[in-house]
C-alpha cells in the first residue's frame, strides 16, 4: 500500500512532530510519503502529483491547500483518512485563530467527505461528534504513542518557593489563567508558589497584559523539548488545565521529568493513565479547585504512581501507528484498492 501524508515532519509543533513519528514507525510492508515543501502553492502541486500515485491520501486538513488537494484526489477516487489534531472550528473560536466562516465550511466538509476520520484520542472524537454528530459512522481514534521511557528523579528543591510549571503559553484553550488565580489563592493561604509558563505568547495577549506584577509568574516562551525536560525536572508540579486538549504530551513530559501532574478532566492523555481524583480537575473553570488540587500534590507527589500506571507495550508508537494503518488499508479495501 502507498501512503501520502499531507503535512510537514521538520518543524517544532504538535502536528509536525506527532507525522514524524507517522513516518518514522509506519509498518515497512507500506510505501509511505509526505508533502516536502513549504509553501502553499508548493504543497498543494507535491500533493496531487504524489497524490496521484497513492493509494491513499491521509490528511490532518491543517490549511487550504490539503483540503483543496483533498477534494480533487477525492474526485478521481482516492480514499482519503483524516487523522484530527484538533477540532479547528472549536480552536479557531477560543484561541481568534481568524479563519473565516467560509474557511471554516470548507473544513466541516473536508470532514464529512472523508472516508474515515481518526482523532488522536477517545475524548478528541466525541468532541468532534458534538459538532458534527454526522461523522458518528466515520469516526475512529487512536492514541498517540508513546515510547518506553526510564523516569527521571526529581531535582526539584525541598525548601523554597514551590516551581508550577505550564505549557501552552497564553492560549485561552490551555487554561493557564485560571492556574494563575489558583496561585494567588495558594499565596493568600501562605504557600509559596511561583510560576514558569512555557510556549508562545504574545505581550498583547490578555493573559499576558493581566499577569501579577514581580517575580510570581516567569515567562519563559517557546523552548528546545531537551530544555523544557530539564526545567520539569526542577520544577515541583505541572498543571495541564486545558479546557480542552485532544491529547496533551506534556503531561507525559513531566511523567518522563519525574514531576508530578495536575491534569483537567478535558484532556485525552488521562485514557494513557489510571489517576486517582486528586489528580484530576473536574471544573477547569474553577480556581478554587485547582487550588486545592495543587497544595495536596504539593504534599503528595503522583508522579511515580501515574508512570507506573503506563502500559507502555498497549501505547507504544508502533502499536498505534499500525492501528492506524489498519484503518488506512480499510478505506482502501473499500474503494476496490490495494491494500
């Protein structure tokens, strides 16, 4: 079977990252490709062409121009699996992504067209069905890989300020302002908490104009991966409060660190852990919550219980990328290919 990827494997982002390892473990019985350039105009030509003399296109329909090399490869037969980073009509909402609704009519389409859709965690396709309760038939997930890993003893400081760390820089999405709120609430109550929030931003984000003023909160912005493992390593809890997150690596991130995790029930990296409910906000809205959640984690480490909760032979990236295989080589079958 030939397999096209629409999408980039060489930058630094979750997309990138998560088709490099597409690429790096996709069974060796298969021929897989990817779209090599970078502009768009670029990408859509390397898409119909190699498109062309695929058996099946596998598309994460990120921007224009895979999901108008989509629509034509579909017209000349060619089954298309969309596998769902995110849900980018939700996304294009709460962080002013500023895709117009035309755009955003386009992406639901590109959705309802495809033979398949595999989103990258359970939570992540009910999600989607909420929206489009239309793709129930079509809809599968998997979860993303992950690797076995030797976990990190923490360095983390016994006294002193206690280090929050977050990711996700000043999204709406991440939910780091109401971490932030729960800190002030923790300080009011005499712990000594500082934050480091980590991942893009921009000075004219909200989050970032409303931050306290001193040294309570550093931001630190976008880090090398080998850098952002350290600084969890030192760093006595991370707290991933997304109001939504399909999956959410970083929390394994922080496993790997030897830091322990507060992690938002919206967030699909709890279908690869067996936590206990101290270790999971219900309500990522309320701070007070979040707050009560931190100090006892503070006082109660997790990380040891919720690496060895991990079946890493169950989530392994090979395991998963040959489920993923197996759906591609469905929506082959289906259309009278090779499978």
């Amino acid at each position: 079977m030939k397999v096209l990827l629409f999408g980039d494997i060489t930058r630094n982002s979750g997309p990138s990252n998560v088709h490099r390892e597409f690429i790096e473990h996709w069974p060796a019985e298969d021929f897989i490709d990817y779209t090599h350039k970078q502009s768009k105009i670029g990408s859509f030509l390397e898409g119909l062409v190699k498109g062309w003399r695929a058996d099946v296109i596998l598309s994460p329909c990120l921007n224009l121009p895979q999901i108008v090399a989509q629509r034509v490869l579909q017209a000349v037969g060619k089954p298309v699996v969309c596998f769902n980073h995110g849900y980018v009509v939700f996304e294009n909402d709460i962080n002013g992504l500023g895709h117009s609704e035309r755009w955003l009519n386009l992406y639901r389409n590109a959705l309802r067209s495809a033979d398949l859709i595999v989103a990258n965690s359970a939570l992540q396709a009910s999600f989607i069905l909420h929206y489009q309760p239309e793709l129930t038939r079509k809809m599968r997930s998997i979860l993303l890989g992950v690797e076995r890993f030797d976990q990190m003893e923490s360095s983390s400081p016994g006294e002193g300020p206690k280090v929050i760390s977050l990711a996700g820089g000043s999204r709406s999405i991440k939910g780091n302002d109401v971490v932030i709120k729960a800190c002030e609430i923790l300080r009011s109550r005499g712990v000594d908490c500082r934050i480091q929030l980590y991942g893009r931003y921009s000075d004219d984000d909200d989050l970032i104009k409303a931050l306290p003023k001193g040294d309570r909160v550093r931001v630190i912005g976008q880090v090398s991966h080998n850098r952002f493992i350290d600084a969890l390593n030192q760093s006595s809890l991370f707290v991933m409060n997304s109001r939504h997150e399909p999956f959410g690596l970083s929390a394994l991130d922080a496993l790997r660190a030897g830091c322990s995790v507060l992690i938002s029930k919206d967030c699909g990296v709890l279908e690869a852990l067996t936590p206990k409910g101290s270790d999971v906000v219900e309500d990522c809205e309320d701070a007070e919550e979040v707050a009560e959640k931190m100090a006892y984690l503070l006082g109660h480490p997790n990380a040891r219980r919720l690496y060895e909760s991990i079946d890493f032979d169950a989530m392994s990236w090979d395991t998963q990328v040959r489920r993923l295989r197996q759906m591609c080589a469905d929506a082959v079958a289906r259309k009278g290919g090779t499978r």
